[in-house]
C-alpha cells in the first residue's frame, strides 16, 4: 500500500466512529538474520477499547547490523520518517473528524513506539534519553517498554521471519 493508501484507510476507520477515543501509533523493530537486518514498522490507528486498524512497512538492510546502538537508531528514524509522512495538514484532517465531539469525550494522539526500556538489566537503557528527545522534537508521544507495544509486540511478530 501507498502512504496515500494507508493515510485514507485511517480516515475511514476513524469515520466509523467519530465520538472514539483515537491512538495513531507508528513504531519499528529489528531483527539481526543471517544474511540481513528486517526493520519493521507498524502503524496502528487504535480506538481505545473498540478496536485498531494497523499495516506493516518491511525493510531489509543486506546485511546483519550486530551494533545495537546502529540498529536503535535506525529504528527511531524508520518510526520517524513515517511520522513525518503525517504533515500538518494530515494531522488537521485526523483531528477534524473528532474535534465536532472533543465535548463528548472524543480524543487524538500521535504516539512514537520505540523498542527500548530503562530498566537496570535492559541493554537499550543508555539510549532511551537520546532516543525520546528525538521523538519529542517531533511533536510525536514517545513510548518505550512496556507501553511501546506496537514496535515491541506488534512489528516484533513479523521481524522474526523477515530473514528467510
């Protein structure tokens, strides 16, 4: 699919149900393989407790990236090219479906998932600063573990198999 594509079927699923409480959440993992290096991104349109709708974009670097920090980083900025395919006037047309029922409870964000935690025994602690600070620049919500879900759960499921 396009980004067009993508950015159209979010529209339509944010229309079903205008009074919803909306997470536009991008985020990216990596897998090291044999051969290669598998990024994926997953973006992820969720209304809170009624459902998401989500796509996947694969990138595979031909070679394997066994430096954790190259890879993080790579990753960050996979999640923060997707984010900035949302331009101002994107995001205004995302926002201009719930703003009619923001006093009814309607809600939008845009959150950046990032596959790193800050715990003492996680080796992506040293880099979580670096790696947040980028995402708020963006004017984009960081996450990281256990909240980074779509880049630790949901684009981790299909980097594992990227390598074949």
């Amino acid at each position: 699919m396009s980004f067009e594509q993508v950015f159209k079927r979010i529209i339509k699923f944010m229309k079903l149900n205008p009074r919803g409480n909306y997470r536009l959440m991008v985020g990216t993992d990596s897998q090291v393989h044999a051969r290669c290096t598998v990024f994926i991104t997953g973006i992820v349109i969720q209304n809170t407790g009624k459902g998401a709708w989500a796509c996947i974009r694969k990138i595979t670097i031909p070679k394997p990236m066994h430096h954790l920090h190259e890879r993080i980083s790579l990753e960050t900025t996979l999640t923060e090219e997707i984010v900035s395919m949302f331009s101002e006037a994107k995001k205004n047309k995302l926002i201009d479906i719930v703003l009619p029922y923001v006093y009814q409870g309607a809600t939008f964000s845009i959150e950046g998932h990032i596959d790193i935690g800050s715990g003492k025994r996680n080796k992506t602690r040293e880099y979580v600063k670096e790696m947040v600070a980028r995402l708020e620049t963006m004017g984009v919500e960081p996450k990281i573990k256990p909240d980074a879900f779509v880049a630790s759960s949901y684009a981790n499921r299909y980097t594992k198999k990227g390598g074949k």
